[in-house]
C-alpha cells in the first residue's frame, strides 16, 4: 500500500493509542469492547501490510523500519494476549444466529459450490453412465436398473430405522465439520463427493425412469437433511479457513473464536437432523402418502430450520451478546 513514512508513524502512534483504550475498555467491561477487538484486528492487518512493502524498500538497517518493526511486533504480541471470549450467558439461540450472521458469506460460497458438484453429477450419470458407477456403488446402480425400492424397507420399523437415520446423520454432519476444519481441503472433498453423489442418482434415476419413485421419497426429507449437511461442512469451513488468514501472529486468537463458533453452528443443527430422520422414516417411504403431502411436509420443515436459525436477533440480544462474549 501507498502511505508517507510520517503517515504510517501516525498510524502506529494512533494504533498505540487504540490498544491501551480498549485495555481500559476491558477493564470497565465496557459493552463496545468485543467490536472494537475486531477493529483493532483489521488496523492491525493494515500495519502489518505495510511493514511488508517498507520491507521490500528500506534495508534492514534503517532506522525507520527498525522503529516500525519493533512497533508493530509489539502491538502483535499485545494483540495475541488478549483474553479469549468466555461462553455467553445469554441464551444459545442468540449466540448461534449471531455466528450465521457473521459468516454468512462463507456458508453461500458452501452452499454454491455443493449445487455446483450437484450439476457436475447429474451431467455425468445422463451424458455418460457407465462413468457415474465410479462414484455410484455398484449394488444401488443394480437396485435402480431394477427399479427396486429399497427405501420400503424402513417401512417395516420406522422408529428403529428413524433412530438408524438420524445416528447415521450425526456421524455424517460430524464427519464433515471434522474435515472441513482441515484446513478446508478435507471439508470441500466430503462435499464434492456428496454433491456429485446425490446429482449422480438423481440423473441415474432419470435416465433409466426411475426418478419420480425417487423423488416421491426424498422430497419429505430431502431439503431439511441436505440444507444440514451443507451446514456442517460450513461450520467446518470457518475453523479450515483461519489457516489461510494473515496475519499468522494472530492465529491462536482467530481459531479459538472459528472453534467457538463451529461448535455452536454444529450443536445447533443437529437436533434437525433427527427431525430430518424420523420424516424420512415415517413419512418418506409411505406410497399412501401423496407427493403434495410430502412436499408440503418436506417445505415446512426446511423453511422452520432456516427461519429459526436466521431470524435476526433485537438489539438488546445483539449488544447482550457482545458483552458476554468479553467478560
């Protein structure tokens, strides 16, 4: 970036002043203290930019840099020591949709990439089928060809199979958080392979007629258990991602408070997999049951989970939350 010397010692000399104000913040546990944390982060980030260009301009021996440098390793070190946040005592609710709020471009980017690979497997199994069974099992594409109902099998114990589902979903939505915060490589894997997955077998499906039976049993179930999914590789794609962000001084802060807020994301969301289970085993199977009935049904409950989870917090919430967050 462009700046004067006498610009960025300004800048120093401000950012020095900013620090001890937000100590004495902290002290009167003052309720701006956890914003102005994030702010004191990004001025941070500028003064760091900047000490790599003057880097690049000045030798090491001048001492104009030595002066910055010596600041701006300060100010970092300061800057790490920082108390990480302690678990709010205001309710999980507001805690949970304050962390959407402020990641949520980060679950859009999830969010697209999943339908993207969603597209990709649909492509594949209509375009070329035999190379779909590369990702397909061989023992589904057989039960398709068939045009077998294997999902009528839950017919025959719903709450056993309800119970199978959910635990196996838990698992699943665990798996992928996990992964995700593998410096999100993991995460984007779990997420290409299930994307083209369940595009795969829905192409599949079409292609060989076997799409509305399909159809009839995903749409109870279908956009409650993928919108979690794409959720949990979400909360893992915010601790993945700190791995990428400068400055790394900064690490153990920005993973700590990626940690918190994963985990909340997580634990809030995997209730509605277990309501996402017990329709796929109690409504989904069932041929009795319309098409209209289980999109209705199906609908209802993608939009309760959204609508519960991105329903904006009152200002009062919003404020409690931050003070909480410091104490």
């Amino acid at each position: 970036m462009i700046m004067s010397h006498s610009d960025a010692f300004e800048m120093v000399q401000h950012f020095g002043e900013e620090l001890d104000n937000h100590q004495r913040l902290r002290e009167r546990r003052d309720g701006s203290v956890f914003t102005q944390s994030f702010a004191l982060v990004e001025h941070y980030e500028v003064l760091t930019s900047y000490l790599y260009t003057l880097r690049s301009t000045l030798p090491v021996e001048h001492p104009f840099r030595r002066q910055i440098e010596e600041k701006v390793t300060g100010f970092g070190q300061r800057l790490s020591l920082l108390q990480v946040p302690k678990k709010p005592s205001i309710s999980f609710t507001v805690r949970y949709r304050n962390a959407w709020k402020d990641n949520l471009s980060l679950f859009v980017f999830t969010a697209v990439f999943f339908l993207i690979t969603n597209v990709v497997g649909w492509q594949i199994a209509t375009t070329d089928p035999t190379a779909i069974s590369i990702i397909i099992p061989q023992s589904l594409l057989e039960e398709i060809l068939d045009k077998a109902r294997w999902f009528d099998t839950l017919q025959k114990n719903p709450i056993i199979g309800g119970l199978g589902i959910a635990v196996n979903n838990i698992k699943v939505s665990i798996y992928c958080c996990v992964l995700g915060a593998l410096m999100g490589l993991g995460g984007v894997w779990i997420l290409a392979y299930n994307g083209l997955l369940f595009g795969g077998i829905l192409g599949f499906c079409y292609i060989n007629q076997f799409h509305r039976e399909l159809l009839g049993f995903v749409v109870g179930h279908g956009p409650l258990e993928l919108s979690i999914i794409v959720s949990s590789a979400f909360a893992g794609f915010l601790i993945g991602r700190v791995f990428f962000m400068r400055p790394y001084r900064l690490f153990s802060l920005r993973m700590r408070l990626a940690a918190s807020d994963a985990g909340i994301i997580l634990t809030g969301i995997l209730p509605w997999l277990t309501l996402a289970a017990f329709i796929e085993a109690g409504i989904s199977p069932w041929p009795m049951l319309s098409d209209e009935l289980k999109i209705a049904i199906g609908t209802i409950a993608a939009a309760a989970f959204w609508i519960w989870t991105l329903l904006p917090t009152t200002t009062f919430e919003s404020r409690s939350a931050s003070v909480s967050r410091d104490e």
